[in-house]
C-alpha cells in the first residue's frame, strides 16, 4: 500500500504533498507488516496518513509553507500523530497549505498553490487544501488538517470529502505550529464517516503537553455510527437569507431540512442576528493572536536567516522581511494593531466582548435545538486566476465556518452532491461543546 501510494504521489500533478517521508513510510511499512502477521497490529493498522506542512513529526522538515521555516526540522512529534503511529497508521508526507494557514485558497503557499481534483482550474480551498486535494485525489486513505477558522471544513466542502474541526480541546495542539491559539484545532479529513470516527477516537482526549486539551473522556465515537436516534435541527435563517449565498446551495439546505424531517427529526429555525459580525470578530482575534505567536521567529531560533544581515537589528528585520509573505505580514500588521494601546479597547476589547455574545447566543440556540445545520461556505471552489486581490472579500467567504472556532463548539463539513457547475457542494452541522459523538452520529443520517 504504501508503496502504491508513493507511486501515485510521485505521479499527482495538483501539488497536494510538498515531501514524501520515503525512508519513514517503508521502514513502519515493514514493522506494521510484522505486527499484522503476528496479530498484534493496532486499530490504524495500515491506514496511510498525510500531514499539513504545519504539524510536528520528529527529525523531519516541517515549514508551515513558509520562507521563514526554511531548513527547520521538527525536535519532536506532535501527540496526536504520536497516537496515529501508536495505532500503526503510517504517515506518509506533508501536505501543501497556506503560509502559516493564513488563507482560504491555498494560494499563499511558498510551493505554489495545491489544485482542485475536480476541476484543476479551482482552488481546493484553504488553508488546508493540500489536505484536501491529496484525500479527494486518492493520494492517501485520510489526512490531518488544522481549522483557526474553517480551514478544514471550507477545503473539504470545496474537494467534496469529509472534514471535521472537533471541540476546542478535544485533540492535544502540542505540536501544531501555533497561529491563533485559542481557534485553533486539528482536524481529519476523509472520503467516509467510518474513517472520521476511528481517527477522533484514537487522537482525542487529554494530553499534559497542551493544558487546553479537555480531561473530558473520550467517547468510543466509531459506536456513533448508524444510529437512528431522532433530535431537532436548527437552521439560522440569517445564513439562508445571506446575499452572498449561491441559489442552489440554499436549495440543497433546504432539501436537505425537509428530508430530515420526513425522517421524523424536528426541525425549528433558529437566529444569529450578529452573523455579519462573526468575520470581523475572527479576523481581529486570528490576527492578534498570530502577531504574538509570529513573533518567535526572529532569525536566530528557527529556519531561515537573512544572508544580507550585517547587525542584529538587521537580523531580525532582514530575516522576517524576506521570511514571510505577504498575507503574514498583513495579518502581523493588523494584529499589533488592533492590541497597541491606543486602539486596543476600540478592536482587541470590544472583539472579546463580541465574542462573549457570541458564546451566549449560540448557548441560546442550543437550548431549543441538538444541532445546526447550514452551508459550509457561500459558494463553490472558485478559480485559481480569479483569486479575490481585495483581502476583505476573500475573509468574508469565511462567515459560515468562524462561528464553531470563535465558540469552540464541534462542526463538520459533509458533502451533499454537486452542484450544476460539476463542482461539489459541502453541508456543515455545528453541535454544542464536546457533543463531537453526537455530530457524528447525526452527519451519519444526513449524509
Ligand atoms: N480562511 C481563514 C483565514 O484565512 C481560516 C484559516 C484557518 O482556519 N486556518 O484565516
């Protein structure tokens, strides 16, 4: 197997893996082998892996799709890809994304951009598109990704696969290149539910090397499939009347609605008066939060140093003016700004407040219903050429997805067909905190 899929790798023309880890995958090929033929191989057995370029794993090049990371090697291995390997998964290479995961287009990568499997001319989404290409293109069974925003979910929907950010805390971030800690999770994406479950299973749960990862105990979510438990789904109507929302997505949500409810679940509708507010509010906390965990890379710990550099100050500046691209030094920029003291209260203060109103409404709606269900993005995958050069039109494709990080309840991305276009469609459940067995269990009867 896995010599099969370093085959098709090697052969993939859409820019989904930046390395294949050649020495790594055969010599756990052949332990794993041992292990299977001996009985002992664990729940993973064989299950061929990718990672985004941003998560750790031990004496190998990891760079976040950076400049600045040039050279760097990881000192240690991230722990839920320690627990994969546990189980006798194989890890099988990175996987392309946006510079740091700043971005929804995967354009921003410094490999170049990672394309569409449907249709070549498209974006896969971001940032963690070559996540998703490599999944939809057969390249391998699953792939990690990391979600600050919707960076697994909006990439799955565009590519028509699963993708699942869970809980904020449910899967350890220790070893996940920081870039907007209190958003961020790691996330699976997969061609089927089955996969999602086994993978949640084995990664979740407590891990002392990350204290936001949750003691809340791990539920046998493999168990959660094909339940014929009956609940209420919500739908937000201020997402259906977006005007940015495409005809035919509405219309699938909708169809969608009447089918689950001829299936006997109820459905009730629900509101998110500040909607509109969600994508400002993310993107003032995204880049804040990035500004300060960009900071350590300064020319002297990590990857790249400027060879033009003739003093420290020049080391520093040197190094990080020809390190990051440009969307980091945008989101670097906006964030110092929005935390330096004379506009702090104006943006950092008041997004915290809105974020709080935020958590409340959305406790709100879960008082009246078990999930939401809404479109994962506004549209489909758009073309790579016609990439938006407005920054503030590409963030707002955002507006579906930042809601589960801002509140850090679980979401998912399934995918529901395709649209006229011939691209896929993708549908998003969101649950309350830690129901991450319950959205499981219900994305299997909406699927
Ligand atoms: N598209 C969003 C952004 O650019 C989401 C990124 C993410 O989830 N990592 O910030």
């Amino acid at each position: 197997a896995v010599n099969h899929y370093i085959e098709k790798i090697e052969k993939d023309t859409h820019n989904a893996f930046v390395e294949i880890f050649y020495g790594e995958a055969r010599e756990r090929a052949t332990v794993v082998d041992q292990k299977i033929r001996f009985g002992t191989a664990g729940r993973l057995a064989g299950m061929i892996i990718g990672i985004k370029d941003n998560i750790c794993l031990k004496g190998h090049r990891v760079s976040a799709a950076s400049k600045i990371l040039d050279g760097f090697e990881s000192l240690f291995t991230a722990t839920v890809v320690e627990r994969l390997i546990k189980e006798d998964a194989i890890i099988i290479g990175r996987l392309n994304m946006d510079e740091f995961a700043m971005g929804s287009t995967n354009k921003t990568s410094v490999y170049g951009p990672a394309l569409n499997p449907h249709n070549k001319a498209m974006v896969p989404g971001g940032s963690s598109g070559g996540s998703a290409a490599a999944v939809a293109a057969g390249l391998c069974h699953a792939a990690l990704g990391s979600d600050t925003g919707g960076s697994v979910r909006q990439p799955a929907a565009f590519c028509g696969i699963y993708g699942m950010k869970p809980s904020y805390g449910r899967l350890s971030r220790y070893g996940l290149i920081a870039f907007a800690s209190s958003l961020d999770q790691i996330g699976p994406l997969t061609t089927n539910l089955e996969d999602m479950a086994l993978l949640l299973e084995v990664m979740a749960g407590k891990d002392p090397m990350d204290s936001t990862s949750s003691s809340h105990a791990v539920e046998p979510f493999s168990e959660a499939l094909g339940s014929e438990r009956k609940y209420t789904i919500g739908y937000l109507t201020e997402t259906l009347e977006h005007p940015a929302l495409d005809p035919e997505i509405k219309q699938l949500t909708l169809d969608t609605l009447d089918h689950l409810r001829q299936a006997g679940h109820t459905v009730v509708e629900a509101h998110l008066p500040h909607l509109d507010y969600l994508t400002p509010v993310y993107y003032i906390i995204a880049t804040a939060e990035a500004s300060s965990n960009l900071a350590r890379y300064d020319g002297v710990h990590f990857g790249y140093r400027s060879p033009n550099a003739t003093n420290m100050d020049e080391v520093y500046t040197l190094s990080r003016t020809e390190g990051f691209g440009p969307e980091v030094k945008r989101r670097i920029t906006l964030g110092t700004f929005v935390l330096s003291s004379g506009f702090y209260d104006a943006y950092y203060g008041k997004a915290q407040k809105a974020r709080r109103l935020i958590v409340q409404t959305t406790n709100n709606i879960f008082e009246k219903c078990d999930f939401l269900l809404t479109p994962t993005t506004p549209g489909t995958a758009f073309p790579l050429s016609k990439v938006f050069d407005d920054p503030t039109k590409l963030y707002l494709e955002d507006i579906f997805t930042v809601m589960a990080n801002i509140t850090g309840i679980p979401a998912i991305s399934i995918p529901m067909g395709q649209h006229s276009n011939g691209l896929p469609i993708g549908l998003q459940l969101m649950a309350p905190v830690f129901k991450d067995f319950q959205i499981i269990e219900m994305a299997d009867q909406v699927s």
